[in-house]
C-alpha cells in the first residue's frame, strides 16, 4: 500500500512538473500577427516591442502592455467616442475621418470644412508612452493646424489652392507627430462649402465669367473673320493686277516683236532692191 502511494505520489510530482513546463513555454511564445505589434513589460517598465512572427518572452516577469486609445466613431453622424483597450497595436495605414469643421478665412469668411487624415504608426513604444491618446492629440492638432492653415488665406486662395493646403498640412502634421512615432501620409479636405450667400455670389461670378468669355471667343471669331475677308480681297487685288501686268507685258513684247518683224522686212526689201 505504501508502495502505491510513494509511486502515485511520484506520478502526481511528475505530471505536476510536466504541466508546469507546458505552461512556462505557452506563456515564453508570443504570436504576433502581420501587421501587428505589441508592447512587453517587465515589472511595469518597457522592454520592447514584438513583430509579426514568433516571439520568446520570460514568463510571469514580461507582460503584454494593454494600448488604451479613445477613437470617435467612423459614423461622423453619431461624434461619439469610444475606449479601446488592446494588446494588440496595428501598425497599418489607418484613417480619421473627423466631423466638419468651421474656419474662418483672411477674409473674415466663415468656412464649413470635412478633413480626412491618413496615418501610419512607425514607432510603437512612442505612440504609447510619449503621448496619452495619439488618435484624440492628432485630432486636436488637425483642427489647430487646419484654423491656421485657412486663417493666413482669403477665400479665393483656399478654393483654388486645395492641394497645396493638403500637403502643407500634411507637413506640419508630420512633423508635430513625429515624437509621438506616428507619420501622417496623407490628408484630404474633401468638402470646402462656403455660405450660402457666397456661394450665390460665386455662381453669379461664374455666371458673368461664361458670358465674359463667350463675347470674347465671339468677338475674336469675327476679328478673324474679317481678317480672312480682307486677306482675301488683298489677294483677290493682287490676282487682278498681275494678271493687268501680265497682258500689258504681253501686249507691249507683241507689239516689239512686230516692230521687229516689219523693220527686218523693209531691210531686206532693201537688198533686194539694191541687187537688182
């Protein structure tokens, strides 16, 4: 009996051991998935950042760090925010697309404005320790960067100049994020919509434009016609008095020749006569 019990005690050890083992190598294996990182800590301090791939860490010292970031909804609609706690940190191209916005222009003209903004994070550990809620300080930042970007223009700069304010903004979004370990790619202002009654004023110019250019195209098509029209009877002169010129040449050469002709006859009438 004893015996028995010294060996299922043995067995108990034994299986007690391996299962423990099981448990330290599941937890010294960290899977990351593509495109996809996580932050470890090891008592509560940064170690590094795992890739995409198999990854080895000390069990029950390193712990994965939990990302908490405040992201409004997608749906501008609802301007709500919600609270994301993850381990895992995308590390992807990713798009904030915020609600509209009002500026207001050189021109003391007040502006309704969508920006759409295009970011990438490039340093993990940055986004998380540096600054608390990236995506929130980024939008903060837009709406800074957008107020002073439209603000040292007038309305006929901001509506024919789009691109231009895109990549200027795009810089000095960049460049204020980059101690964050995020890069902003790329932003878009997709809908510049001025009031209502500038817009009227606008059409109305538009309007007086058209037409502008309609007289012109119709004044300049006359001038041309009428140059053609002119060219056309200076050439029409032209054939007339050539042709006078020809059949006077050709008159005046008919009448030397005969002149010729008839001197040549008396001359040999001459002979003629003085021979015999």
């Amino acid at each position: 009996m004893n015996q028995f019990l010294n060996d299922y005690g043995l067995f108990v050890a034994v299986g007690a051991i391996f299962i423990f083992i099981i448990i330290i190598i599941v937890k010294s294996i960290v899977l990351v998935p593509q495109s996809y990182a996580v932050i470890i800590e090891r008592f509560k301090k940064y170690k590094k950042t795992l890739h995409s791939g198999v990854n080895f860490v000390f069990p029950f010292i390193d712990h994965r760090k939990k990302a908490v970031f405040q992201i409004r909804s997608q749906s501008v609609e609802s301007n709500r925010y919600g609270r994301h706690s993850q381990t895992l940190i995308d590390i992807r191209e990713q798009m904030l697309d915020y609600e509209t916005q009002k500026v207001i222009t050189k021109d003391n003209i007040t502006l309704k404005v969508d920006p759409l903004l295009y970011f990438q994070i490039v340093d993990v550990a940055k986004a998380v320790y540096e600054v608390s809620n990236f995506p929130n300080a980024i939008e903060q930042l837009t709406k800074t960067a957008l107020r002073n970007t439209i603000g040292a223009l007038d309305l006929d700069q901001v509506l024919s100049a789009r691109d231009q304010m895109n990549e200027q903004l795009r810089k000095s979004l960049d460049e204020a994020t980059d101690n964050w370990g995020v890069k902003v790619t790329r932003v878009e202002l997709q809908e510049i919509e001025p009031p209502e009654s500038i817009m009227e004023d606008l059409e109305k110019q538009m309007k007086a434009e058209r037409e502008r250019r309609a007289q012109v195209l119709a004044a300049e098509g006359l001038k041309q016609k009428q140059i053609l029209e002119s060219e056309g009877e200076k050439q029409f002169k032209l054939n007339i008095a050539e042709a006078e010129k020809n059949a006077i040449i050709a008159k005046s050469e008919a009448e030397r020749t005969a002149l010729i002709n008839k001197a040549e006859a008396e001359r040999q009438a001459i002979l003629l006569k003085a021979e015999a």
